[in-house]
C-alpha cells in the first residue's frame, strides 16, 4: 500500500485554519500511516495551533496586502519572492502526493509552487465570495470545494464541488455534552446562557454591545459565555465574574455550544457551518469590514431558510434589546429557528472533501 505524503497550507484565522486541521484528521483516519506537514505565515496563529492539533508546521514569511501605502506593502514582492523560493524547497524535500490549501497569506505561493512542480492541488473555499488568493490559485487548481452555490463567476465551473465547509466531528453530538460542559465553565444549570462569538481575533462592535448590554442580560437572569478576542482580551476581562465568563480564544468549542441556549454570532463561513450543524437560535452580527461584504452574504442564505436572525451593525442601537428580549420570551421562535438552521448543515462535508482529495492521487 503506498504511503501518501500530504501538505495543507490555510491560517490568518481560525476560520482558514480548522477546515485545513479538519481535513487533516480525516486523511489521517482513512491513512493511518500517511505523513502530514502544514505550511503557515510566520507570525500569524497557526504557528501555536497547528502543532497543538498534533501536526508539524513550517512557518513562511508572508503577509496579505494592505489597503493603503506601508511600508509592509513595499516588503510584499520581496516576501512573495521568498515564499515562493521556500515553498519550492519544502516541497522538493517533502514530495507530498497532493497539496490542499484552505485560504489565507501563505497558501498561495506553496500551491502556486505546488501547481508548478506538477503536483495535484485542491482549494476548500468557505465563503460565498471567495478570497483573491483562491482565485488566483483556481486557475490551476485540479479541484475547487466550495461550500455555496453560484461560485461559477469566481472559478472555472468544471473544477467546482459543492461540499459544504469542514467542520470539528466532536460538534456532530453536542447535546450529551451539556451537564459537562456547564460544569467545565462553572455555570448555573439553571439559568439560560448566551454565547457570544466574535471570532479568533475578535469583534470591536460586538464587544461593545454585550459591554452596554451586560446589566440588561444579567436583569434577565442570563449568564454570559462571552468570546471576545485575543485582541480585545485585556479591555474586557474586568467584566469575569459567576454570571460571565470572558475568554479571550475557546479550545473547547464543543463545550461551548453544548452550553449555550442562545448564540450572539459574526457570521464568518466556519462559523456559520458550525451554527448549522449545532442547530442553535443565533442572532448574527455580520462584520461589514469584509471583502464584498461576504459575512451578511453568509447570513442572509440562513435567514432566507427562516433559521436565524439577522442585525446589521447600524441596527445594533435601536432594535437589539427589543430583538434578543422577544427571543429569550419565545420558546416556539426558539425552536423553528433551531429546526430550520439544523436542515441547512453538512455534517459529511469533510468526508466528501477527502473523496475529492483521493481522486487526485
């Protein structure tokens, strides 16, 4: 039986970074002896949780552009040159069999040198308006997974795989988990908790809701689950108490839904899948400050199927505690929400992305 070598490449945010770990662990199940390396930007958060998911990782010195002049964007030939020199190493030394990238800075140039050597080369796209480093990549690319339909603008149509996103296998059952993870997090059985989900990174306006808010929620006999970024961990971390748990990152994300009875989300493409699969009642809060403003994109497709609630940040002032006070009330609401969202997951997404992945070797 041939030993398969496979390198996976996606970081910046846990949104790029899981799928790949997802992917990675059931490649491993169906080739227990098959070796794995990933390939990340140097400084950014893969480098710590890679390794902590059990996978060696090789970091590469590159960054995304930014919007206006810096000086990181005159760096950015220079460190595009370099990467790319790098990726043709490591590829030359490792001779993976095929090379899977999930989105993000350091990607592009290891499957670009990936496509070069002639090596099969597969992209999960998670959002419904794909990033420009995958759409840079599609071109070569054997194979695109994409987890919404009407991509055809964006990548070559025969190349296309409708799989949904990968998603954490522990969150396929979480309901036997609930009296743990209560316990896990010091919460009152009792009480109705609120997950707050900001992203990896973080979320400025939604911190400032749940920040304004706090006292209306406790009032309400609420306890608070409430995710607010490594970014904004030291402006908020004041507010811990027994009623609300402030952490900066969630390890155990299983846990957390587990707990949770109503979920205050951003509405990145992982986050979303996760929702799904959980089936819980979630009011999203989209970032605008996304290309093509793909997180309201994302959640308006669940709202269409009547499986969520959506509220712009511009609406946050005038219509959030009127919004979350008429859900906590109404159990019926509650339900039609979690049913509707629960039709919509793709539990199977990651066995159909490793199908695709075996077709390439």
């Amino acid at each position: 039986m041939t030993k398969y070598k496979f390198i996976l490449s996606g970081g910046g945010t846990g949104g790029h970074i899981y799928p790949a770990i997802a992917i990675a662990n059931e490649l491993k199940l169906q080739f227990p002896d098959a070796e794995f390396l990933f390939v990340g930007a140097k400084d950014k958060m893969e480098m710590q949780k890679v390794p902590q998911a059990g996978y060696e990782i090789k970091g590469l010195w590159i960054a995304g552009l930014q919007r206006k002049l810096t000086l990181q964007n005159l760096m950015f030939p220079l460190k595009l040159a370099t990467s790319l020199l790098e990726s043709r190493r490591i590829i030359r030394q490792f001779k993976p069999n095929a090379v899977i990238g999930t989105g993000g800075f350091a990607s592009g140039p290891l499957l670009q040198a990936a496509g070069q050597a002639g090596i099969p080369t597969l992209i999960q796209e998670q959002n419904s308006f794909p990033g420009i480093t995958n759409k840079l990549l599609s071109k070569r690319a054997n194979a695109i997974c994409v987890a919404y339909e009407n991509l055809e603008r964006f990548f070559p149509k025969g190349k296309i795989v409708l799989t949904g996103n990968p998603v954490r296998q522990d969150l396929i059952d979480i309901e036997s988990k609930r009296d743990e993870a209560i316990a896990f997090y010091g919460l009152d059985p009792d009480k109705k908790t609120l997950l707050v989900l900001g992203g990896s990174l973080g979320a400025r306006r939604v911190n400032q809701l749940i920040e304004k808010e706090l006292q209306n929620f406790l009032s309400q006999d609420v306890q608070i689950l409430w995710q607010c970024g490594k970014l904004y961990f030291d402006d908020y971390k004041k507010h811990n108490q027994q009623s609300v748990r402030v952490v900066d990152f969630i390890e155990r994300m299983d846990f957390v839904y587990a707990a949770a009875d109503v979920v205050i989300s951003r509405a990145g493409a992982s986050s979303v899948s996760e929702l799904c699969i959980v089936g819980k009642p979630v009011i999203f809060v989209p970032s605008p400050n996304v290309a093509e403003d793909h997180q309201t994109k994302n959640a308006q497709a669940i709202v269409d199927a009547k499986g969520a609630i959506l509220l712009k940040e511009s609406e946050l002032e005038s219509q959030f505690s009127i919004v979350f006070e008429a859900l906590l009330k109404d159990f019926g609401k509650q339900k039609q929400l979690s049913e509707n969202i629960k039709k919509l997951a793709k539990p199977d997404a990651v066995k159909v992305i490793v199908e695709e992945i075996k077709k390439l070797l």
